[in-house]
C-alpha cells in the first residue's frame, strides 16, 4: 500500500508533520512510516568505537521513534492507518532517498518552525531536501493546521511538465480534500499570451476532474506576487513546481520557501518536473 514518508527528528515541527501527515493519509487513505535518520558519528562518544554500545545506542533509538509513533496511533481518528518506523544511520538525504527508492512512498512530509524561523535539524534540512530530491514534498510549518477544507493555490510558469508521481499526488490530495476548485498562479514576470493559453490548457488536461481558477501575477517581483496572492485568498496549501531552470528554481536559490514560511503559516507542496 503506498505511504507518505515523514521525517522526524523528535522536535516539535516534527511532531506536527506527524499529526498533518495522519490526517491526510487519513483521507487518502494511506499508511504512514515515520522515518529518523542517525548521524554517522552519532552516539560515538570519543575516538573509542565500541560496537556493543553503538548497537544499544541504535536499539534504544528504534525503541524510541516507536514509542514516539505510538502517541498517535493511539489516537481514536487514526485508529485505522497503519505506521511503520524506520530508523537508519546515514545523512538524511541519504536515508530518505533509499527509503524511497525501495518502497511505495507517495508524499514526503518534513516539519519546520515557519514563521518563527527555521530552526531544528529537519528545519534545517528541509530547503535541501526539495532541491537536491526529486520527490512530491510537502513542507508543513509549526503553527500549519490540517484544513477541513483546504485553499489550494499552484504558482507556476507554465515551463515544467509535471512528473507523473507529481501529477497523481495533487489529483490525490485535491480530491481527497473535496476542494472544488484550485487556484492556479502565473508567476512569470514578462506574460506571453499564447504561452499562457498553452499552458492553461495543458493543466485542464492533467487536472481534468478540478475546477482551475487561472491569474496572473500581479507584482513585478516573483516572491512579493505569490505572498500577496496567498494571503488575499487565504491559501492553505502552496504548490510549487520546481525546474532548474525556471523562475520557481530561481526562487528557490533566492530561499524562497524559507521566506515564504517565515511570512506565513501554510504548508507548501513542492512538485517537479
């Protein structure tokens, strides 16, 4: 069965993700597998290897993040997803990555502290993640609460063809939400009408069961335009489709997730080419 992966470092915006992440898997219903990643030199406490200690060190880090899983297993409305846990030595990407590529995962979910900034090894990670990993990601600040029936808005230039695993997970997540329509952002800044017809177009035919709402940015700057936009039709879930070589990359070079979740409380779903 196919699960959104959450990455936990046992931290508050981790725990959070953990709450999001249930109540979507939830209604897509989906399993969930809580997923830490330990440091190599983690636990190794001086330059004496003790490979009896490290693999009690490894075993008590599995007992936790089952126990930590637990708390919301316990839970009468998540009663009925399944969770796994995995606990796997290596830098996080690393880890997340392999997971990925041997199993059937179809979100990743990573928590940060948003508008109090980006703080926490998560936090810290998640701006890597979505750069350096082609995956559906969704990013979910501290203060974010799972909606009962979320905004969605997707920023794009029309340039990138979304991915498969990409187009399924927002056909997912909007039919699961009941949203009746998504809104859809032109972030370009020079507007070219035939290649906005194009790309209207090409979403209707990806998103055929959805009713789009299509606008155009309304500020000469990219991060200015999206923020003004969310915050007038009070978006719960931001998508971004990320190419190298397209405005949303520049955007992110310029940290625009992290300037994003420090001026707002939504999540942010990260899609790709």
């Amino acid at each position: 069965m196919k699960q959104i992966l959450v990455a936990t470092d046992f931290s508050p915006s981790a725990a959070n993700a953990m709450e999001y992440a249930m109540s979507l898997a939830v209604l897509l219903k989906l399993e969930v597998c809580a997923i830490h990643a330990i440091h190599p030199t983690e636990g190794i406490n001086n330059s004496t290897y003790n490979a009896i200690f490290i693999e009690d060190y490894y075993r008590n880090k599995r007992e936790a993040l089952k126990d930590w899983a637990s708390v919301y297993t316990a839970k009468e409305e998540f009663k009925h997803v399944k969770v796994n846990t995995l606990c796997d030595v290596g830098f996080l990407k690393n880890v997340i990555t392999k997971y990925i590529d041997n199993n059937p995962v179809e979100l990743l979910a990573m928590g940060i502290t948003g508008a109090t900034g980006l703080a926490g090894i998560v936090g810290s990670n998640a701006s890597m993640m979505v750069t350096k990993v082609k995956f559906p990601t969704l990013i979910i600040p501290l203060e974010s609460r799972f909606p009962d029936i979320p905004a969605i808005t997707l920023a794009t230039d029309y340039e990138t063809k979304l991915s498969s695993s990409d187009v399924m997970a927002l056909n997912e997540m909007v039919k699961a939400f009941h949203s009746k329509k998504l809104q859809v952002l032109y972030v370009e800044e020079n507007a070219d009408a035939k290649h906005i017809q194009r790309g209207e177009d090409h979403l209707k035919e990806l998103l055929p069961h959805t009713e789009l709402q299509f606008n155009n940015l309304k500020d000469s700057s990219p991060f200015n335009g999206i923020m003004e936009f969310i915050e007038k039709n009070e978006t719960d879930i931001l998508c971004l489709v990320k190419h190298h070589h397209n405005v949303i990359y520049r955007l992110f070079n310029r940290s625009t997730v992290n300037q994003v979740m420090n001026h707002s409380v939504k999540a942010i779903l990260v899609l790709h080419e």
